[in-house]
C-alpha cells in the first residue's frame, strides 16, 4: 500500500509543481514564524527585569485565579 501511495504522491509533484512550490513554501514560512515567536516569548519569559542593577532581587507577585462556570 505504501509503494503505492508513493507512486501517486510523486506524479501529483511532477504534474504540479507550481502548487507544490506553494505549498512548502507556506509551510516553511509558518514553520520559520512559530519558531521565531517562540523564541522571542521564551527570551521576553526569561528576562523579566533584568535591566535593573539588582535584578536578582526582584520579585514578580502573580495571583492565580481559580476557573469558575458562569450559572444562569
């Protein structure tokens, strides 16, 4: 079954190739902003305050609020 997929796989690439093109070029532009933004998340997450002479004794108060259902 697979030999098969394959072979069909590959015609559908040579027959259309500007679709194609289309196709990995979206998927490697998505694929370069997610990793992109995850990056600058993690890097924004990881320097909270650091520009301060003693951030090292800085502190982030954060409140967690508890999910409650809406009754109507």
């Amino acid at each position: 079954m697979f030999p098969v997929n394959f072979i069909l796989a590959w015609r559908n690439i040579l027959r259309k190739k500007t679709l194609v093109f289309i196709n990995l070029a979206s998927l490697s532009m998505g694929l370069t902003c997610a990793i992109i933004i995850a990056i600058f998340v993690s890097y924004e997450q990881l320097s909270l305050d650091r520009h301060y002479t003693k951030s090292e004794k800085t502190f982030e108060v954060a409140e967690a609020t508890p999910f409650t259902e809406s009754v109507t």
